[in-house]
C-alpha cells in the first residue's frame, strides 16, 4: 500500500481525523491530505517547523531502542488538537493530527493493521 492510500484511509477512521502528513526522517514533507471540513490552525511555516522537530525528536529515541525497544508512537495532546507521530516503515514517519476528543488508539489500532 503506498503513502497515499495509507493517507487517505486513516482520513476515513473518523471525522475527527485533521490532517495525515507523511515525513521522511529528516522532516521533509512527502505527502499531506487533510479533511476538507477542518480548518487550519497553523501557518505553513508553523507546520513545517513541526514536522522537523517530530523527525529530530523520532531520531533521538531512535538511541533508546538498545536499551527500552523501538518506539511505537507518540502522542501530544493540546487543547484543540492531538498530534500522533508514529513511524511508517523503515524511512517515513506519519504525522496525524486529530481533535482533542478523540480517542488516539483508535488510529493506532487501525494503522497497523495496514500492515
């Protein structure tokens, strides 16, 4: 299954689901589909900024994995959003944001069982 398809179906799970961006590990954006019915919350810049601090901060628990395993995902939780980082094989990671109320193991459960 490619990026994309992954993409489009994780916007699927829920209305709830705001914005699904894969990154390679260094933060570059590769793809990026958000619902149409969210409005933006942050600038370009706010974004990409973003999804350069997920990469580094993903590649410095990458130094962890001898000593606790590899990382599965994580979460932030902010007032009007939750943003779920988790990796997407070997080389991309998917950066999902979401509203606040939802339930984030829901989109954990159901992206590895894209697998």
């Amino acid at each position: 299954m490619n990026m994309e398809q992954v993409a489009e179906k994780i916007l699927k799970i829920s209305p709830s689901v705001r914005v699904v961006s894969v990154l390679d590990l260094k933060g570059n954006l590769v793809f990026s589909e958000r619902s149409k019915k969210v409005r933006i919350l942050v600038s370009k810049k706010q974004s990409l900024a973003s999804l350069k601090a997920a990469a580094n901060n993903w590649s410095k628990r990458k130094k962890l994995e001898k000593t606790l395993g590899s990382c599965k995902y994580v979460v932030a939780e902010y007032d009007k959003v939750k943003r779920i980082i988790m990796p997407a094989g070997r080389n991309h990671l998917l950066y999902v944001t979401t509203t606040a109320s939802l339930d984030h193991n829901k989109i954990v459960r159901k992206v590895r069982s894209f697998k």
